[in-house]
C-alpha cells in the first residue's frame, strides 16, 4: 500500500489564489495582534484588516503557533497520513520552526517519528515555491529520500528578492540595524533585500522605487539565465498593485519568454507586519 504523506505549512507562505487548497496543503494560521487583541491569520482576520490597522499606526504585532497549537494539528493529521512534512519560514526570522520542534517533543514517540520539520530558510513565495515542489513530487510518487535531496537542491538554489515601500516598517519591527551598512541612516533610501541561507542581505540601494523596481527585474533576469529558463517566476505584494504593474513592464524587457508564467500572490501579514504595505517580493526557483 502506498505511503500517505500530508504537508503541513505555516501561513507565512503566500500562494497564488486556491492552489494551497488545491494541491491539498494544510495550513497553520499566524498569530496576528492588534492593539493586544489576537487573531488568527485568514480566520479571524485578512491581509486587509492587518494592511489597515498598519495604515492607522495602530500596535500589530504577529508570533508563531505555540507548540500545544502545533502539536493539536499534527496529531490530528497523523490520523490521516502515514508521515507529515511540516514547511516553515525561516528560522532567523521567526520562531515558527523552534516551535514546532518543541510541538514535536510533546507527541508520543510513535508519532513524533513520523513528522519532518523543515526550515526552507526562506518565505513569502519563496516558502511557497518550495512547498509547490515537494507537493508535485509526492504526485509523482518521488520516495522520501530522493524527495528531500531534491527539496535541499531547491532551497539551495532558489531566490527571494524584496523591496519595501519605505523603512518605517523595518525600523519600527528592529530590522534596522542589519541595514546600517548600506543605509547611511536615510530612510528614503529604498535597498533591495535578498534571502541568503535564510539569512537577510542588502543587495543594492536606490532613491526612489523606479531604480529598485528595475534592480528587481535584472536579479530575476540573471536568475532566470542561470537556470537556462528552467525556473519559475512567482510575485507577491501588500497593497502594491502600481509596483507590481510597473515591476511586470520592466521583466517584459527584461525576459520577455518568462512573462506569460509569471504567477501572482498577497503577500501574508506575517511579512507585512514587518516591511510594510508598499513591500513587493520577487521569488525564482529551478524547475
């Protein structure tokens, strides 16, 4: 009889519309606060109630499922499966796999064997992506170790780059200093962030979001040359539908072949919390 493996996945990972439901992804809501009143991410509130409230300067604030969260979920859904992956942001920018590692611990041992945590040392698209890839390999009925050397190869070579609408966000949410280097303590300054190893990086710099917007293009272009067009090309957004339109005419001159596979998503409030509406994130990832 084959192996049932479900998927489990933090909603820090920004899908395209319907195909988490329809690749048969499992998702565990964030804790979103407002004004010290919580919620749950996409249960109780939206990406547009969080993007308002932020608008308001009101106190959002968001953390993890706590491992008893965790551990319901996965115990529910060994009923269903024979074996669980469990796909979460990165680590050094949450404490979504620290948590579930403890949720872990809290099962039977039985149970705990058969759940496989995994930092994808990314988010937003970039999360998504990856989990896209292992879902299609299940479909594909890949066995479970090619599956997770595959999974490494992806997360090893896959991209997230992002631009934010401007550094209050950053600068309230402590990211700051990471950035001081390439700041030069002007907030109007708009950098372009990359996810090295799970790890943010500033990689370039700019006044003004026309010239981010471009850096962008070109870091998907190179991206897209390196894996010889065999990659896919996925954008997410909060409230950034102009830089989506205006990022989307700089990749038609950039790739023009790439254009018609572009896929599009909201970014989560998990992310925006943290870099504000306005942010725009580009993800690449092999094929």
């Amino acid at each position: 009889m084959t192996e049932q493996i479900g998927i489990v996945v933090d909603s820090t990972a920004d899908f395209p519309p319907d195909m988490a439901a329809d690749l048969g992804i499992h998702t565990i809501p964030i804790h979103i606060a407002i004004d010290g009143q919580d919620h749950l991410h996409g249960v109780s509130i939206e990406n547009e109630q969080v993007i308002a409230a932020m608008r308001e300067e009101r106190d959002v604030h968001t953390s993890p499922p706590i491992p008893s969260e965790y551990a319901d979920v996965l115990e529910k859904l060994l009923d269903r499966y024979d074996r669980l992956l469990s796909f979460h942001v990165s680590k050094a920018l949450s404490q979504c796999y620290t948590s579930v590692q403890r949720a872990i611990q809290l099962l039977f041992d039985d149970a705990a064997q058969r759940v496989i945590p995994i930092d994808t040392r990314t988010c937003t698209v970039g999360q998504a992506l990856i989990v896209k890839r292992a879902a299609e390999m299940l479909r594909q009925g890949l066995p479970m170790d090619e599956l997770l050397h595959e999974l490494n190869f992806f997360m090893g070579n896959g991209s997230l780059y992002f631009t934010v609408d401007n550094l209050y966000w950053l600068k309230r949410a402590g990211r700051l200093n990471f950035f001081s280097s390439i700041l030069g303590g002007m907030l109007d300054i708009k950098p372009v962030i990359g996810l090295k190893k799970g790890q943010l990086v500033p990689m370039t710099k700019h006044r003004g979001h026309e010239a981010a917007l471009v850096s962008l293009a070109q870091m998907a272009g190179d991206d897209y040359r390196r894996h010889r067009g065999d990659c896919e090309i996925w954008i997410a957004h909060a409230a950034a539908e102009d830089k989506r339109d205006r990022l989307m005419e700089e990749l038609e001159l950039e790739i023009p072949v790439a254009l018609d596979g572009i896929r599009m998503a909201e970014i989560g409030p998990t992310i925006t919390a943290h870099a504000g509406p306005g942010c725009i994130a580009l993800s690449v990832m092999p094929t």
